[in-house]
C-alpha cells in the first residue's frame, strides 16, 4: 500500500538525486569518450534533461555547491575508468538489464563488459565509513545494502550463464574502490528474498503454510 501511495505522489527532489543523475551521465560519457571527456559537456546535457528540478529543487548549492560536487564526481570517475587495467574498453556495456525467471530477479547494473570479466555497480551518494576512515562490522568500507545489491546482480550473472567464481571481477565505485568478496551475504540476501515471497503467499492463502515456512527458513538460512 504505501508502495502505491508513493507512486501517486510527488517526485522527490534534493540535490543528492541530480548529483546521482550527473554521476550517472558522467560514467556513461567517460566511457564513451576517452581522451576528451569534460564535465561541462555532462552537466549541460543533464541540465536540458532535468531543468525543472534543477530550477525548484530546495537544497540546491545549501550545504555544499553543486559544482564542487560534480567536478569531484566526474574526477574519481575519470580516476576510476583510468585504472581498468586488463580490461578490454571495446566491450564495455552501460547499464544492461538482469533478468533470472529462476532466481527472481532483475535490475540494470551501471557498468559491465561484455565478456563478463569486470562488474561495476556505481554509487553517488556519501559514504560516511569512507569519509571516516571507519570500517563496519565487517571490516570493510562499503555500505551493506550496496554491496548486497552487487552481489545479487553478480548472482544472476553466474546463474545465467554458468560462470566461475573467478571469471567475473565486481566492482562498486564509490570513489576509486574495490569492495571485498563476502559469500554468506548474498545467500542471506537470497534468503530474504524467498521467505519475503513466501510469507506474501501464506498470507493470500486461506490455509496455513507455518511449516513450510519453517523448512525454508532451515533450507536457505546462510552461515558465515
């Protein structure tokens, strides 16, 4: 329900989402443009694209310019593409769709190649682990829910087309970063992901399913 009410309502506006929108735009023109990229060029095209919320957007330039930000942006982008050694550019692909009927799946990922070697899942917003210095529980930097979501894409990549666990390099790009593997969270994020639909289809039956729930959550609980 809530899901819903927010589709009816407003689009949400701040400057966070046109940085996202211009970090975006930058990855895709760095890429496609190798010797000659200039921010400028991303900014104006994201400004005809999104004029309107750039000219009624409430915290626009409040606690840091907006220039400033897209200019970092666009730098540690162009420090990350530079870095991509090993990796063919002719093959790259800019946010492909995942679809996997088996797992449940799909999304657009930001970056891949199409030889599958190299996974790049993009980030705009603050990474207050990062900026700290202050790893997580885990030792590492990147927020869970990011790299959850990585694995996932990363997931239906091998699911789909049967590839070796060292076959594919994945990436999440904050700024120039490489995120550490962790097997048992993708399989505590497949575990989500079914008991959340079982228990949508124990509630739409009219007969009790506990015990089935009680076997799944056995079957697909990961250990570290």
């Amino acid at each position: 329900l809530a899901y819903t009410v927010n589709r009816m309502g407003a689009n949400a506006n701040s400057q966070a989402i046109l940085v996202g929108s211009f970090a975006g735009a930058a990855l895709d023109d760095i890429i496609n443009n190798d010797t000659d990229y200039d921010w400028r060029q991303t900014f104006t095209n994201t400004f005809k694209e999104r004029t309107m919320e750039f000219c009624t957007c409430p915290d626009l330039n409040v606690r840091e310019p907006f220039r400033e930000v897209a200019v970092n942006q666009a730098k540690n982008i162009e420090e990350f593409d530079a870095n991509q050694e090993g990796f063919d550019r002719s093959k790259a692909l800019l946010e492909p769709s995942f679809v996997c009927e088996e797992l449940g799946l799909q999304g657009r990922v930001d970056l891949m190649t199409s030889d599958f070697r190299l996974l790049v899942e993009q980030k705009s917003g603050a990474n207050y682990n990062i900026q700290r210095n202050q790893p997580n529980e885990y030792g590492s930097f990147q927020k869970e829910e990011h790299y959850v979501q990585l694995l996932l894409y990363y997931g239906v990549l091998r699911h789909n087309f049967r590839l070796s666990n060292h076959q594919v390099d994945i990436r999440l790009l904050y700024s120039p970063y490489l995120a550490v593997w962790w097997w048992w969270l993708i399989c505590n994020a497949f575990f989500t992901r079914a008991y959340v639909c079982a228990t949508k289809l124990w509630h739409k039956s009219s007969v009790s399913h506990k015990g089935d729930l009680k076997v799944l959550s056995t079957s697909f609980r990961p250990t570290r």
